[in-house]
C-alpha cells in the first residue's frame, strides 16, 4: 500500500470515528452484527451436532460452557479494554498513544491466555466432578482439555479484532470472525460424525476453526502492516499507564462476563436440584438461542464503545447522549422482533434441539423456556447500550457494577425463589432470569443518562464561566 492509500484510509477511519454519531454506529455495527451472528449461529450448529450425540453429551458440552464462556469473558473485556483506550487516543490525535496501547493489549493478552489453559490440565476432573457432572464427568474434561489447547488462538483473535474495530475497520475484524464460524460448521459434521469422534470431535473443530483466523489476524497486524493503527512488539517496554488504562475498563469488562459465567454455574446448581441433568440439557439448547437473539445487541454494543471512545477522546460530549439514545432505539426495534419471532417458533426451535434418541422428552420443557425467555430481549437493549456506552468512556467499574447487580445479585438469588421457594419448578428459574434481566436493563439506562447528563451540564458550566 502506497502512502498516498494509506493516508486515505487513516483519514477515513478518523472521520468515521469522529463524524455524526448516528451514521458511525450504523456502519461500524452491521459488520459486527453479521460477525458476532454467524460466530453464534456456529455455537448453535455446534450444540445441534452435539444433541444428536444424546442427552449426556449435550449435558457435558454444558458443563464445559461456563468455562468456554469464562474464557471468552476474559478475552472479550481485555478487548474491549485495549479498544476503548485506542479509540480514545485517536480522538484525541495521540497515534503515537494508540500504538502504544495496542502492542500492550497484546502482549497482556498473550500472557493471560498462557494462565488460563493450565487448570484445564490439572483440576478439571475434580472439578467438573464436584459441579455434579456425574456419568458424565470423563466426557466433559476431555473437551475441555481439547479446547484449553486452542485458548491462545481465542485470545489473541479477540484483540486483534478489538484494534481493528477501535480504528474504525469494522469489515476486515468481521472476515476475520466470519471465517471462523463457516469452517466450525463445515468441520463439525466431518469430526463428529464422518470421524466419529464424538464430542471430543466437536472440540477439534473449534480449535482449528479459531486458528485459521488467528493466523489472518497475525498477517495483518505484523506483516501486512496496512492498519492504522502500527502494533510492534520490536523494542517493547511495559508502560504503567498504558496498562492501567487498558485494564481500567478491561479488568471491570472481564469481570462482568465472567459473572455471567459465574451465574451459569449457579444456575446450573439449581437446574440439577429442580430438573436434573435433563433440566440442565435444556438449559444448555436454550441459552444457545438466547445468545443469538441478543447478539445483535453485543455487535452494536461493539461500535458504541468505539464511537463514544472517539467522541470522549474528543471532549464532544453531546454526542455520547445521541450515540446512547439511538442505539438503545434501534437495539430495542430489533429485539421486539426477535422476541416475537421466537415466540411463535419456538415449537419448531426445540425441535431441532430434541432429534438424538431420548431428547425428544425435553422438547416441551424447551419450548416453555424459549417463549418464557423471549420477554426480556427488547429490555436487554436498554442494559447493553448502557454498558458500551460507560466501557467507551473508560468508567469500566460502573458497567460492572450494573452487571454483578443483574448477574450475581438478582438472578440466582431471584431464581431460586421462584422456582424453589414459591415452587414454579424449572419454569421459576426462567421466570427470574426475565425478571431480572428487565429491572438490570433499566437501571442500566437510568444511571448512563444521568451520568451523560451530568458531564455534559459541567461541560457547559466550564465554557459558559471559563
């Protein structure tokens, strides 16, 4: 690339970053969406393949996902971390600043994801053992020890997309993403079935299907050297300051999806107390379809802490209320939609999940979740965009705290009451997600726009007596 070409495209992805807000989220979001649906929509023909297997199969891909997630949790709030100080610093001109941001997002990367596989090698029997796996318990650690072999790939991947979606190149982060989708589910059927591998199978796909994009990523960022954002670990010295601003939104980040790990966990405590291991298959289908329906939202989310970055970056503090009102409003369109969708198919969606032998019994407890579930998708807008719009900012703490307050504080607690307490059954843990969900996602809302609210008025008072 010439430098007339690449002064091109640094100047273009600035002036998406920093143009109207409106527009920089539409165009930032829809490669994201598409991305994120596709790498979901994987998940889903993963856990399709895997019920075919049987109940104990999908159960132990179900005791692994709490896991998975947590280390998708990781990678994803490091991501966001590294991604909103980049975007910070373009908008305020310091490339020199971003650079240095992004080759510290991903050395931090590559260590964390070296910690993480080790327990998966040394203490995953018993602890899938004490999680109440049961016959199960061999089936899970060995697909775990599979994956944990992959985690390198995840991490990095994750960062690498970051940087490039906090410079503005939304469509290269999306090939990236979509490649690893498409190859997961052409290699799903071959390992599981044509190899007759198993779940094990299902394991060995995802962990190639992940490094195939790591390795497109790598050319990218340290060979083809085309982004405008230069990553060089040549020379590299850890900078203090740099790393508390990538980790004062990335460690809150984390912490916050890991909750969501967390809440599974407990979630599945209380399934295998009410509807044991087949209420824990159901779970396993269902929440599959849940993080499709509001993967829309996680994609958008993803171009909000971006162009809130930039505007923050930029002191131009009146568009951070029109990027968090406009989002909200498109958030909540797409996921009344959905909601309604999933309603009146719901019959046929668990009937894709209950083709194994012995599935078919779950299917009516199934469809009762997914139309149960559906209520809180529209509200899930008001709680995403919020988040994305504190992570943008670098106020990763507030988003956490609205998380734990929905994850750790109302649905456990809420669930167990409804299903335990009150005696609703499985269908009381489903009724408490819902309720939770909805009151977390107002809250959400109500404290970012005090708090868009609150900076803007101080903005005004300091130019208006300087």
């Amino acid at each position: 690339m010439n430098n007339n070409q690449s002064d091109n495209k640094e100047t273009k992805g600035i002036q998406t970053l920093l143009g109207d807000p409106k527009k920089a989220i539409i165009k930032l979001s829809i490669p994201m969406i598409i991305a994120m649906t596709v790498q979901t929509t994987y998940n889903l023909v993963d856990t399709l393949w895997v019920s075919g297997l049987g109940i104990d199969a999908l159960a132990a891909v179900q005791f692994v996902f709490p896991f998975v997630f947590m280390a998708t949790a990781i990678a994803t709030g490091l991501g966001i971390g590294g991604g909103s100080a980049i975007s910070r610093k373009i908008g305020a001109k310091d490339k020199q600043g971003a650079d240095k941001v992004a080759s510290h997002s991903i050395i931090i990367m590559l260590i964390i994801s070296i910690l993480f596989m080790i327990p998966f090698f040394t203490i995953a029997e018993p602890i899938f053992a004490a999680m109440g796996a049961g016959r199960t318990t061999q089936m899970a650690v060995t697909y775990a020890q599979i994956l944990a072999t992959g985690t390198i790939f995840i991490f990095f991947s994750f960062m690498a997309t970051s940087i490039l979606r906090a410079e503005g190149d939304a469509k290269r982060a999306m090939v990236a993403m979509v490649l690893g989708g498409v190859i997961n589910v052409i290699l799903d059927p071959i390992f599981i079935y044509t190899f007759g591998l198993g779940v094990p199978g299902a394991a060995w796909a995802t962990v190639i299907s992940m490094s195939i994009p790591a390795i497109l990523l790598c050319y990218w960022l340290f060979l083809k050297k085309d982004t405008y954002v230069t990553t060089t670990l040549r020379g590299f010295h850890l900078d203090k300051k740099i790393i508390k601003d990538i980790l004062q939104v990335g460690l809150p980040a984390s912490v916050m999806q890991l909750s969501m790990a967390i809440m599974m966990i407990m979630i599945n405590l209380i399934l295998n107390s009410v509807g044991g291991i087949d209420g824990i298959a159901v779970f396993s289908a269902g929440w599959k379809v849940v993080t499709i329906a509001t993967m829309p939202l996680l994609g958008m989310a993803t171009a909000v802490v971006s162009v809130i970055g930039a505007a923050y970056g930029a002191k131009d503090y009146k568009k951070l209320k029109i990027a968090n009102i406009y989002s909200i409003k498109i958030g909540l369109i797409m996921e009344l939609a959905i909601a309604i969708s999933t309603f009146f198919l719901a019959p046929y969606i668990a009937m894709a999940f209950t083709q194994g032998e012995g599935s078919e019994r779950i299917s009516a407890d199934l469809t009762t979740l997914l139309q149960i579930i559906c209520i809180f998708y529209p509200t899930s807008a008001l709680g995403i965009a919020s988040a994305a719009v504190f992570q943008g900012m670098g106020k990763g703490i507030y988003s956490l705290v609205v998380t734990l307050f929905r994850t750790i504080i109302l649905i456990p607690p809420i669930a167990w009451l409804f299903s335990v307490t009150l005696n609703l059954g499985i269908q009381g843990i489903w009724w408490g997600i819902v309720a939770s969900n909805i009151t977390a996602g107002m809250t959400g809302f109500i404290l970012a726009t005090l708090y868009i609210r609150k900076i803007t008025k101080k903005q005004e008072q300091t130019q208006q007596y300087p």
